[in-house]
C-alpha cells in the first residue's frame, strides 16, 4: 500500500478535528442568525504532505510494528499526478463564527490528528470493511456513547 499525495504535496488546506466541526455545526443552529454565513475552521493551515509526515509520525509511535519489513512508515508516502485544476490553496476566514458566536476549536492539530490516528488503529475492521466495499453505511456505537 502507498500513501499518495498529490503533486508536490504542498497543497494547503486547513484542518479541523471532526468533532471540534460537529460542535461548531450545533452552535451555528442553535445560536447563529438565520440565512447567515459561518466559516468553519480550524486555524491550522498545513500542506498534504507536512500532513502526511505527521500521520507518519504518529503511526511510528502507536503502530511501531511495521507491516512487511517496513523500515519506516514515511517509506509508504508517494507522489502522484495532480488533477488539472486542483487548487493549491483552500483557505478560509473563520473568525466571523469566532466573533459573533464564540465559537473555537478545543483541539488543536496535534491531538485532533493523535486522536483521528487511534480511533483508526482501533477500528481496523470498519476501515478494512470500507476499503473492501462491505461496508454499506453502518453506524459505529451508539447515541449513548
């Protein structure tokens, strides 16, 4: 398996923990101004590729035995072809729902992706279930957890 990342990796985007974007959703409903606009970010600006290496990372620390005799996991990151038209560039302005909802991230980078990274390693069945095509839109957990 290969990591690909797309053209020379620098493409930039801004990343947000999933469950920081679900808090940030239920704020603008239950506070925001009906037919208002609210950017959501994380104020976390990094390249594919200072992503990847970071997943990389992580995994040599949560994950440490490798698969096949891999020496390092950053040996799985390859580059591939860009798309014609694919921005190098998402950015967005997201201090309006900062400013007039008070809304923010509670989680940084780092621990939105050590926390992304380990629910990962502890539900290999589900990702290999989607990898293979059996998955069709099941709901770990419950409402309750």
């Amino acid at each position: 398996m290969k990591i690909p990342i797309y053209g020379t990796g620098k493409n930039i985007r801004d990343w947000l923990y999933v469950e920081d974007h679900a808090k940030a959703l239920i704020r603008v409903i239950t506070s925001g101004k009906t037919g208002e606009t609210y950017n959501i970010g994380g104020h976390n600006e990094k390249t594919n590729l200072e992503v990847v290496e970071a997943i990389c990372l992580l995994l040599e620390e949560l994950a440490p035995d490798k698969p096949n005799g891999l020496k390092s996991y950053k040996d799985l990151i390859t580059f591939v072809t860009d798309r014609p038209g694919h921005d190098l560039r998402y950015a967005i302005d997201a201090s309006k729902i900062k400013h007039e909802l008070g809304w923010v991230p509670e989680e940084s980078f780092e621990t939105g992706l050590r926390k992304t990274v380990k629910w990962f390693l502890n539900n290999q069945s589900w990702w290999e279930r989607v990898l293979s095509g059996e998955y069709r839109l099941e709901r770990l957990g419950d409402k309750n957890e």
